[in-house]
C-alpha cells in the first residue's frame, strides 16, 4: 500500500477495522438491494455505474428507504426533524 501511496482505511487511534462497519453495511445493502441480479455493471461504463450509484442513494436511501435505526423513516425525513426542533427550541 505504501509502495503505491494508498492511505489504509481505519481509524489513526490503533486501526481498528471495526470502526468500517457501517459504512460497509451500507455498501452491502447498497450492491444487495441495486446491482446484484438487475444490472451487469461490466457491460456499463464507469460512468453509467456512478449514475446508477448516484441515484440510487440521492433518490432512494436518503429520501424513501426507510431506516429501522433511526425510528423507520428515511435519512433525509430525520435530518430535516432534527433541524425542525433545534428551530422550534430556539
């Protein structure tokens, strides 16, 4: 990794690999839900799969894909409560 200048992805407080998790959740769900068994991404252009990426979280996870962590609604429906109450409390 070093020979080719990739910085390792963990945590500078001791590397450990379980700080990824969720994010690789997320990808999981993302290739589980998007791509495997409806799409063959090597017949698609790099291009036309960061399209389909795109999408997929800018119009599907963050706006429609419920969350079971975050009280079964979607990312964005949280983040915009959230902000709703800091107003209401000011």
């Amino acid at each position: 990794m070093k020979r080719h200048g990739f910085i390792q992805s963990m945590n500078s407080d001791g590397g450990r690999c379980h700080d990824n998790a969720r994010c690789e959740s997320m990808w999981a769900r993302m290739k589980e839900e998007l791509l495997y068994g409806r799409y063959d991404t090597t017949k698609m252009s790099v291009g036309e799969v960061k399209s389909l990426v795109w999408r997929y979280y800018e119009s599907y996870w963050n706006n429609r894909r419920i969350c079971s962590a975050i009280g079964g609604m979607p990312p964005r429906v949280k983040l915009e409560n959230y902000y709703d109450s800091l107003q209401a409390v000011a």
